[in-house]
C-alpha cells in the first residue's frame, strides 16, 4: 500500500509543476491536477487537502530538486578542493544553464509569492514559508561556497540577490539578459580578493 501511496503522490506533484508552471496555480483547479496525475479527487485530497498545501508541497520538492542539481553541477565542474571563487563561477555557469533550458518560465518561487501578494501577506502562510525555506537554503548554500573569503556571508549574500536578479530578468527579457551576472560575480569576487589579501 505505501508504494501505491508514494506513486500517487509522485504524479501528483509532477502534475502539479507542470500545471502550476505552466498557468499560475491560481489558475489550476485541483480537478485538473487529478486529470493530469490520473487518480481519484478523494485521493488527491486525502494527499492534500487543500490547494495550498499542494503547492507548498511542490514548491518543497522543487526546490530539493534545484539545489541538489546545483550542488551536483558545481562539484562536477569545480569539486572540491577548488576554491571559493572557482566553485561560486560554476554557480553562475549552472544558473546561465537554467536560463536557456527549454521552457523556463522564470523562478517558480517568485511567481508562487507573487500570486500570493507582497510580504507580510499570510493569507497562505504553507506556500510563503515553503518560497522562504527554498531562498534562505540557496542563500547558504552560496555562503558555504564562499568559505574562502574574509566575509564567507557577505559574498554569499551578495551573489544570491545577483543570481535572483539575473534569472528574475532572464524570465523577462530572454535568456541573455542573465549574462552578463557572471561577469558581475568576478568583480565582485575580485574585491571579495582584495579585502582578504589587504
């Protein structure tokens, strides 16, 4: 019984970033993820009682999804030992990588808040905690690439607004508008440099 479970749950969630990405998820009505995920709405509802509890649930395995195929990209294009810089450059590489895959739609975190409404708006507080848990792992993840440097948590914190912004305006204006990031990322960690030799 728990394999059928966890199978339900499986298509469940896949049908769920595929509808929710593709239309909004306050677009999708839950009869449509049943649709899609081909089981019974008693069962989806027992999964998930409410729509809201479905996107958070989503939004949580998309997001392990993502760092974990960010960790994995930068310790197959940098591992360790390489240094700080090295490794938070591949950072960028896998966001560029993201930005030109077929059918990015922009961050599914920032749009699932903005649907939502601006901070402090809690009418749904699973999905605005679940967008929060994702930003603050990504921000330490960076951090903890950023070892190397004087102020590991500075850098860190630095090149995570530079990567939102980069793939925030990449969903706006193309993937090219991500570009120049990087180049924006050694600068910043050429001063990082600087500050930890003088």
């Amino acid at each position: 019984m728990a394999a059928v479970d966890g199978d339900g749950r499986r298509r469940v969630l896949e049908a769920a970033e595929e509808l929710f990405c593709d239309y909004g998820s306050h677009a999708v009505r839950m009869t449509q993820v049943r649709d899609q995920a081909g089981v019974s709405l008693a069962r989806l509802y027992k999964l998930y009682p409410s729509k809201h509890q479905l996107m958070a649930a989503y939004l949580r395995a998309h997001g392990q999804r993502l760092r974990a195929g960010l960790s994995e990209s930068v310790e197959r294009c940098a591992p360790a030992p390489a240094g700080s810089r090295t490794r938070l450059l591949a950072a960028f590489d896998h966001m560029q990588k993201t930005v030109t895959a077929p059918g990015f739609r922009g961050c599914a975190f920032v749009n699932a808040r903005a649907e939502l409404g601006g901070p402090g708006h809690e009418r749904h507080p699973l999905v605005a905690e679940a967008v929060q848990e994702h930003k603050t792992l990504l921000r330490s993840y960076l951090t903890g690439l950023a070892g190397d440097f004087t102020d590991a948590r500075g850098v860190g914190e630095q090149l995570h607004i530079l990567i939102e912004g980069a793939m925030v305006t990449s969903s706006i204006l193309g993937a090219d508008a991500a570009r120049p990031a990087r180049d924006v990322a050694c600068a910043a960690l050429s001063v990082a440099d600087g500050a930890r030799e003088g």
